[in-house]
C-alpha cells in the first residue's frame, strides 16, 4: 500500500494553509514539531484532537495504490474461517457469539476474554 503523490501533495497543502491560518504553532520559533527550524513545516494534526479520530475513523484507500500479494484480490479471505473458530475446533474456551451480549457495549470477532488465555492456548498446541 502506497500514498499517490497528489493527495500528498494536497495534504502538505491543506496542513501548512491551516496552521499559517488557526494555529499558533506556526510561529517564528524553533521546535520537534517543526523539524527544529524556525522556518520548518509544522506536522502535527491541522484540528483537534476529536476531529482526528473522526477522520482516521474512515480511510481514504483511493487516495493508495494497492498492490496485492496475489493475482485474486479476494484471496485474502483464505479458508472461511476464523482464527477463533479454529481454535474452537482444537477445544479452546472461545466466544462463537460475541454479538450476542447483555449490555450496549462494541463487540469484535476474535476478542478472547483475556491475552494470557490466548497465549496458554497457543502454547499447548
């Protein structure tokens, strides 16, 4: 996966218009953030902190060239199966159901009630 050089060259854009614009860290001054130059191109988030994990929260894939590790770009998929309902069929404790719950809380496939659990497991196999 590659970054297409015009949504780079858009965003280092965006990112020195915005902070000349609304940020303070702009100024005429020496730090990390700006490669220790005072005239250094600031790299921090052009917004807050809210408003990036908005954005992080839905990729912008056509902005990447995608290059697959085969000719069939579904074979990713592999078997049908998943790590958990392997480990199932090898008689591990596992949740087959995690979308069934008690409480509005997110669920995810392959969440094992603990990491050490997971380990023990593996290691016995």
């Amino acid at each position: 996966m590659e970054v297409k050089q015009l949504p780079t060259t858009q965003w280092n854009e965006h990112l020195d218009n915005w902070h000349n614009k609304y940020s303070v860290w702009a100024g005429n001054c020496r730090s990390w953030y700006k490669a220790n130059r005072k005239d250094g191109r600031v790299y921090i988030w052009p917004g807050s902190m809210l408003h990036l994990l908005k954005t992080m929260k839905t990729p912008r894939f056509e902005d990447f060239n995608i290059t697959y590790r085969s000719d069939n770009v579904w074979d990713f998929l592999g078997n049908g199966r998943t790590q958990i309902e392997e480990l199932d069929e090898r008689g591990a404790d596992v949740d087959l159901a995690p979308f069934i719950r008690d409480q509005d809380v997110p669920w995810a496939i392959d969440n094992f009630s603990t990491v050490e659990a997971v380990v023990d497991w593996e290691h016995k196999l």
